[in-house]
C-alpha cells in the first residue's frame, strides 16, 4: 500500500467516525460545524486540515511493528483508524482524562483492535521505563500540558535510541486570528494553558533535544517528526 493509499484510508476512516460528537467531528473536520470552526478559529479548509494531521503521522512507518506510546489519545478519533493498519504494533494509549480515554476505549473495542491498551495517567511523570518505546506520539497535547518542561523530558526518556518522537500542536505568533481564539475563548475555559511555543522557539528546543528534527507548520499548527541519536 502507498503513504497515498494509506492517507486515503485513514481519511475515509476520518469522515466515518468524526461524526460521532461535536469534538471529533471538529477535530477532524469532518462535520459542518466541525469545519466551521475550523475554518473560523484556525483559518484552515479541510485540506489543510488533513494535510497537518498527516505531516504529524507520518512518523509512523507502513507496516510498523514495534512499541509506540501517544499520549494524550483523547477520544481515538485521531488514532484508531491508523492502528487498523499496524496490527503487530504493540500500542499503549495514556491520558490524563477518564472520559476522553473511556470514549477512546470504546472506538478500539467497536474496532476489534487487540494490540492497543489504555493508561490513565499524566505525561508530566509517565509511568513507564527508560527506552520502553520505538515512537511517541502527541497530537494536540502540548499546548494544553501544564508542566510543558516535563512533558518534553518525558517523553523523551520512555523513547528509545534512534526512536521517533513526532505530532503536532498549537504554536503562537503564526495566525492572529487564532492567537486571537486561543487567548480569548480557549484558555478561559482551560482547553490550553500558556505559556505556549513559538515556531523559532520549538524548533530551538527539538533540536536540541533530537539529532535529526523535521519541522514545518500549517497555519497555527506545528507538525514534526524527530529522531533520537543513537
């Protein structure tokens, strides 16, 4: 199957299952309202909208067979479609809130994924291993962590050498209409908690984390995909 093919299914999956509430259906912008707010709050159409996701994902090779931890998994909307295709992965899905992971659950259980379990847990002090995992995965998390420091240090130490830390999130000074959104609507209610990353200032802090960094962003939303030295 190509990274085509592979997009396009994971994208079917998208509209399929982004329907379910109002959440997944914005985060995946498969809804009217879903791309409405998409639209008003991130200045982004459907493509850009998937093309983000998929710049974030693609740090997950076909055909993946190892240890991989995302963190935060919020509902699995985002995920569970791509973990169809990596049967012999073994998956461990954390977050912080019971109700986004139950929800997450009952998607993996509706799917029949036997390789993906679920931890309650805070990405500030995971709670597994040195080196336990091949792939870190965050999409849509860091903006939201509270301890932003340890979250980075984390996430870092659970990954093994030459492993793959790689997401996607909100960064500031990119979009005045969602800076805008962000400071005015979404850190009122506690959906993102500053400070929050800059590109130049992300880039400096990957970099010097990881040997190898792959950046880029699409309107207010960084997505990256590093590597661990060996």
């Amino acid at each position: 199957m190509s990274f085509t093919q592979r997009k396009n299914q994971i994208r079917s999956a998208y509209c399929l299952t982004g329907k379910n509430s109002f959440y997944d259906g914005m985060i995946t912008g498969s809804t009217f309202w879903g791309r409405f707010v998409c639209r008003l709050v991130w200045d982004m159409d459907a493509k850009e909208n998937d093309e983000y996701l998929m710049r974030a994902l693609c740090g997950i090779p076909e055909g993946f067979s190892g240890r991989l931890l995302e963190v935060p998994v919020g509902t699995g909307v985002l995920t569970m479609p791509l973990y169809r295709t990596v049967p012999d992965a073994e998956i461990v899905c954390l977050d912080y809130s019971p109700n986004m992971m139950d929800r997450a659950e009952q998607r993996a259980r509706k799917w029949q994924l036997k390789n993906v379990v679920f931890k309650q847990g805070d990405v500030g002090a995971l709670p597994f291993d040195d080196s336990r995992f091949d792939i870190v995965l965050s999409l849509n998390g860091f903006h939201a962590f509270l301890d932003k420091d340890a979250a980075y240090r984390e996430t870092f130490r659970v990954l093994k050498s030459g492993g793959t830390f790689c997401g996607c999130f909100y960064v500031s000074g990119l979009s005045k209409r969602t800076d805008f959104f962000i400071r005015r609507l979404y850190q009122p209610l506690k959906f993102f908690t500053p400070p929050y990353e800059t590109i130049k200032s992300l880039s400096t802090r990957l970099k010097g984390m990881y040997e190898q960094v792959e950046l880029d962003h699409i309107k207010g939303i960084a997505c990256f995909v590093c590597k661990k030295s060996i």
